[in-house]
C-alpha cells in the first residue's frame, strides 16, 4: 500500500527528523578544508569527503534505488562510494578511498543536497510499508555512526601532522563527563533478559532478547581514568608479559605500545592529541584510544576483569544502579566475542551484510562515546572492533566477581551518587531524577506528614488491612524468624506485624535516609526489648549481604507502602530477584501495592489542598541547593501530578515557570518554559498484574487480601 501523497508545503516529522540528522555531519566538516577532508591517515580510516558521500550513497542505494525506474543521480557514484556490500558490485577497495581527488568536495556536497531533496520527496509520499520504514530509520542510525566515525578518522589524521593541528576549539560533545564516585556496585545476577525487546528500532545485531545466567558480579561505578593508566605504565604494565593475552602481547612488541594512541611522553609528563590539538592528559578525564588486549591487560594488572556484555547491560537496566558515565564517554570494552544471540536473524535484503557478517574475531564495546550523537545510543547496543584497534572512543570500566559486602554505603559515596544521579538525569530528554532523593531528613518527614493527609488513603487503608491479615499470615513466620523491611521510613506499619508476630528474633530495617532509618530503628528497639534490631543504611537495589548470624529462623521480606510502584516495571522484577536471592529458598515476603483506581481518587492523593505533597516534591531542589550547592529558584517550579492512563501510573513533576538555567556542582542545567523534571512514577496495580510480577520474579501468590475502596493489597509471597 502507498500511503497518498501529502500536499502541506511544510516538511513532514520525518522529514525534518531526516534533515536534522543529516545537517549533522555537513556542520562537522563546515569548519575544515578540502584537503582536511580529502586524505586517509590509514586503511581503517575513511577522508570525511567519503563520509560525506557513503551516507549520501546509503540512502540512495537502500532506499531510493528501490523505486521502479529510478534514475540515480551519477552511476559512477555506486561503485565509488560503496562501503562493504557484496551484492551491489564493484567498489574502491577501502585504503584507496584517500586516492578519489574528484568528485571534487564542492561535488560530493551538491551530491549529498541532491539525496536530501530526494529523500524529501519520497517521505512526502510517505514509505510505503514497514520495511521501507526501517530501512529508512537504519538510513538514520547509519549516518549517526559515520558522524562519529567521521570525528574519529580526523583525529587520527590530524595525529599524523607534526603541526598537532586542532580539528576544533572546542570538543563536540552533547554533555559534560560525570564525576567520579570511587564506588562499586554489586548485582545478585540470576537468570536475566538481554538483548533489545521493544519496539522502537535496533540493529539486527542487537536481537533478539534472550536469556543469560549470570553469577553474582561487580561493576565499577566510574570508568578507568588517565590516572590510573598513569599507575599502570609507571608499574612496568607495557613490560610485563604475564599481565597480557599471547595475541596482545605480540601486538605490545610489534608495534612499540607504550601508552594509550596519541600519548606522547614529554620527559616529565605525558601529552595526548584530541580534537583540539595536543593537550596535557588529564589524570581525572576517562582514558581513551586503547585497544582490547590494553584493556584486558589493565584489568588483569588491577586485580579485576572486564565486564561480559551481558553483565554490562543487566548493570544499566536496573536503573537506579546505573554506572556512571554508562554513556556519553567512551565506549566500554567488554569480554565477549562479538557473536550472534540465540536466533539472530539478519534484515533482509542488501542490509543483511550490514552487521552479521563481521561476527568474526571482534570484540564488543557497550556505551558511547562523547562523539555519538545525542539520540544514537541505545542500552542494548553491541559496537564491536578487532581486539588491536585503538583508533575508536573506546575505554574501559572494571568488573570482578560478587563482592558479599553488606548493603552499608557512606554518606560521602551517597552525595556522590546523588549528584552523579541528579546531573545524568536532567541531562535527558525529557528530565528525570530518581525518587530515591526524596527522603533527607526533611523529605522522610514531609512523607509523614503526607500520610496522615485526609487525601492519602494509601496508609491509613494499608495498616488498616495489615491489622486483618498479620495474625493469620504471622503464623507462617515460625520460630526466630527475621524481618526485612526494604524502604522501612518510619517503621510504623512494622509494629503491626511486630504485634502480631511476638516471636520475631530480629528485624532489619533497610532505607536509604539515614537520618529515618536510625530514629526508627532507636524507637523499635525500645518499644520491643526482645528484639534484634540492625539497620542497614543503603540502596535497597544494591542488595550485599544480610547482618551475618542475625537469627536462624526463616527471612520474611516486608515491602509495604507500594515503594515497589516507584520503580520501572524490568526494576520491580529485579528486585523482587534480588530480595528472593537475599532472604533465601525458605523465605516469605509481604508486599503492600497500590490498586488501580478513579483518576480523580489518585490525583487528589499526590496533590493534596495542604500542598504537602508539592513541598515533598519541592524538596529534592531543596536538598540539591543545599548538599550539591545547586542554585535551583524553588518558588520557580510548580508540583504536577498526573495520571498516565497509559502506564497506569501516577506522575510527578516539577515544571519551570520561566525559562532558566541552573548550576549543578559547576555545570549548567538550561530549562525552556514550561519543561519538566519527572521526580516519581507511582504504578497501580490488578491482582492480574501483581500475580504476572511475582511469577516473573520467582515467587509464588499464597494470599492476596484487598482494603475496602479507596483500595490497596496485601500481597503473601512464597519463594
Ligand atoms: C513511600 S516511602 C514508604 C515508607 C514506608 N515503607 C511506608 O510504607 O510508609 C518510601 C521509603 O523507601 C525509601 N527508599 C526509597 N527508595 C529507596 C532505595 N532505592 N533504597 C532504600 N530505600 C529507599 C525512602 O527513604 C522511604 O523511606
């Protein structure tokens, strides 16, 4: 079917997303001459003429050569810039790419307005089925990566000139790189999902999604720096055989490896070629331009490993764990083999040589890089390169096997997290920030007060349903049993099942607000002598270990207040893993959820008349300007609340007035009138939806019990 042509003058969506995303590369280039973009530095480089071209050629060849009776706009050009397809014919081999003086720059670029005009006029007539509409949006993603390929060939040619000539003056990149934390992040692993499963487009490569067993596992929260290589070639590291792969080692002596490409050793420092010229190279800054047998042997030499890409991903998916600088920096070395999933299918047609056929001796990198265009990067994205390669925006970030430590992190590394957290997210589009920042010590308080609102119904109908059930389902707790409560706050429904299970032994209370946690945890211990309490300050997602020797009896996991609708539907099963994992195979768990209900009900809830829960809302600016030393106006953001039907969830927001701009530890934060930051998601569930949750998880329903309207659940979960 062709959909009928359309008569607006104005561009369609896809248009003007096209041209957008071809704009890009010709503004790259606006600022270099013919002869910056005429030569080839190396065989695995391309002049950013042909990049000019081969994107230009992509759309003609894959898209618009479709079309019956097409004419193209020079023959000569489909043998000329052909990059690697077999099945379109001749082509110029690609270390003699730097040899074609014509067509002439002012030609290629004429070529490349010519495809635009004509790419132009057949979206106007709209693609014509789903295929053409994904070869158009590889056409897309096709010319993003050569806008970074594009950055990377010029690098390597300008570190060819003895002149160390400055590409820019300033780096093209979307967004600042993230602060250090110095932390590590531990996952309970188990049986997860990889590989790209929604709707929205991926390459071939990335799919289908499927399942991988992973052990327990570490991450590094921060990315291997400048720094620490500098500790790594002062320790001999490029002279020790044993810290290397055979293959890599042969590379170290072959070609003289000394220090990361573009290093140069000034005597008593180093300098590194960028894009803006030969720099001093900044210990802080992410080290880049190293090969996978570097990174390999960096790892070896730190005690540590690389990430497998599974684990690289299952690390990124659980959000609020997410390693800092995941994107937007360098691309991460990981330990796999760049090999097909499971039932991997190449697309049909001319783009099945696209990725399938180099599953061959490459190596995969996860990530992006500073150069990868905003829009480009995807969580399930597989880069790969052969294993000596360096020329690329490839670093590294380390790995190693579970560390069992408990959940117990330092207000230090929280701050750090947090402003890590909070600039990451509002460097998206749209803004976020996680809801874990709620709760300081004023936002814990706010929360109190919230639930004794006449608009809140959620507590009073929670506890009120927790005092039916807890005698029947207390019964099952057997003898010294302990009680784990995941995001405790003020541990006040805790004493109903304390109540109704007088033979508890211990209770471990876990919350990120250290300040709620340990006044809770001072008033339990007094109101119930007999009993064991131990609280753990912390990330309820980064569950370690449990207090060791705590109680012998069985681990009841208690999860009220449907804080398990705070998280994203992959996160909530993650969790619930995690939690099965922790308390063990005899363990029981109880998880409070919020039910599906009136939108008008739900919305009077998260926007009370009091406006307590817009000061609540208000108050993550509050605790940036005082512990990141932000400069939010608070009085400039206004508390929204709004049912998303679709996700069946509550949203809050906080939206400028005005257009302003923010800084955040130094960095600037632009908001446009009107623009939000989306603080919390809070899903509402159907016994449907918590029955297929659990299951997904691991645990079986034993009881479902239901408050009477406005209406909660009770959920008795068995391991
Ligand atoms: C909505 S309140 C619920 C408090 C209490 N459980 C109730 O039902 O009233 C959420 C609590 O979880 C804590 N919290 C939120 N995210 C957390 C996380 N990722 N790790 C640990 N605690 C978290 C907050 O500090 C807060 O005390």
């Amino acid at each position: 079917m062709t959909a009928s042509p359309r008569t607006s003058a104005q561009p369609t969506e896809d248009a003007a997303a096209f041209l957008r995303v071809r704009e890009a590369m010709p503004a790259l280039a606006a600022c270099l001459s013919a002869e910056d973009l005429a030569a080839q530095s190396m065989p695995d480089c391309s002049p950013g003429k042909w990049h000019l071209a081969h994107t230009s050629w992509f759309f003609e060849a894959m898209i618009l050569a479709r079309e019956p009776g097409y004419l193209p706009v020079d023959p000569r050009f489909q043998a000329l810039f052909n990059s690697y397809y077999e099945a379109l014919g001749h082509r110029v081999d690609r270390p003699e790419r730097g040899l074609m003086t014509r067509p002439s720059l002012d030609e290629v670029l004429a070529y490349r307005r010519e495809i635009d005009r004509r790419m132009v006029a057949w979206l106007d007539d709209g693609p014509a089925g789903a295929f053409e509409r994904y070869l158009f949006t590889l056409g897309l993603h096709h010319d993003q990566q050569h806008q970074e390929l594009f950055l990377m060939d010029l690098l390597h040619l300008m570190s060819r000139s003895p002149l160390d000539p400055a590409a820019y003056t300033a780096e093209p990149r979307a967004r600042p790189v993230e602060p250090s934390t110095g932390g590590w992040s531990r996952f309970g692993g188990g049986l997860v999902t990889v590989g790209h499963d929604v709707a929205d487009f991926a390459f071939d490569n990335e799919g289908p999604a499927h399942r991988v067993w992973l052990e327990p596992y570490a991450l590094a929260d921060d990315l291997v720096t400048n720094g620490d290589w500098l500790g790594f070639i002062a320790d001999g590291g490029y002279a020790r055989a044993e810290l290397w792969l055979a293959d890599g080692w042969s590379a170290v002596k072959a070609e003289g490896w000394t220090a990361p490409l573009y290093w140069r050793d000034e005597g008593s420092d180093w300098t590194v070629m960028t894009l803006t010229g030969r720099q001093p190279v900044d210990r802080d800054a992410p080290v880049r331009h190293i090969s996978f047998y570097e990174a390999d042997a960096f790892a070896r030499w730190a005690g540590n490993r690389l990430p497998t890409e599974a684990e690289w991903e299952h690390a990124v998916k659980c959000r609020s764990a997410t390693p800092g600088n995941a994107f937007g920096e360098v691309w991460q070395w990981t330990s796999s083999a760049y090999a097909p999933y499971p039932g991997f299918r190449p697309t049909e047609g001319t783009a099945s040589e696209y990725n399938g056929k180099f599953m061959a001796n490459q190596m995969v990198l996860r990530g992006s890089s500073f150069a990868t265009p905003v829009g480009h990067q995807r969580v399930s994205y597989r880069n790969f390169f052969y294993p000596h390669q360096r020329w690329a925006f490839m670093g590294l970030r380390l790995a190693g096997d579970a560390i069992s430590a408990p959940v117990r992190a330092s207000q230090e590394g929280e701050t750090a997290r947090f402003r890590r957290d909070l600039i990451a997210g509002l460097s998206r589009s749209p803004k976020t920030a996680s809801p874990k920042w709620f709760y300081d010590a004023e936002g814990s308080r706010l929360f109190e007060e919230i639930t004794r609102l006449p608009e809140y119904y959620p507590t009073r109908q929670e506890a009120a349903l927790l005092r039916r059930v807890a005698p029947e389902w207390a019964v099952q707790f057997g003898a010294e049993a302990v009680l784990v409560e995941f995001g405790s706050g003020a541990s006040e429904k805790t004493r109903i099942v304390l109540d109704a299970a007088p033979d508890l032994a211990a209770y471990v209370p876990i919350d990120i607000s250290a300040d709620a946690l340990d006044a809770a945890a001072r008033r339990i211990a007094d109101a119930y002598p007999g009993l064991t309490v131990s609280p753990l300050v912390g990330d309820f997602l980064l569950l370690g270990a449990l207090p060791a020797g705590i109680a012998r009896g069985r681990h009841v996991g208690f999860f009220p207040g449907s804080t398990i609708g705070n998280l994203e539907p992959a996160e909530a099963v993650a969790f619930l893993k995690a939690a099965r994992a922790l308390l063990g195979d005899e363990s029981l768990f109880i998880l409070g959820v919020d039910l599906i209900k009136e939108p008008e009900v739900l919305i009077a809830a998260y926007d009370d008349s009091q406006g307590v829960t817009a000061a609540f809302n208000r108050n993550l600016l509050v605790r940036a300007n005082r512990e990141l030393g932000a400069d939010f106006d608070t009085d400039a953001f206004t508390h929204r609340a709004v049912w998303n039907a679709d996700q069946s969830r509550m949203e809050m927001h906080l939206e400028a007035k005005r257009a302003l701009s923010v800084r955040i530890a130094g960095q600037a934060v632009v908001f446009h009138a009107g623009e939000t930051i989306h603080t919390e998601n809070s899903r509402k569930f159907s016994e449907d939806s918590i029955r297929s949750l659990a299951a997904a998880a691991g645990w079986r329903v034993a009881a479902f019990a239901r408050s009477e309207a406005p209406s909660v659940a009770l959920a008795l979960l068995v391991a």
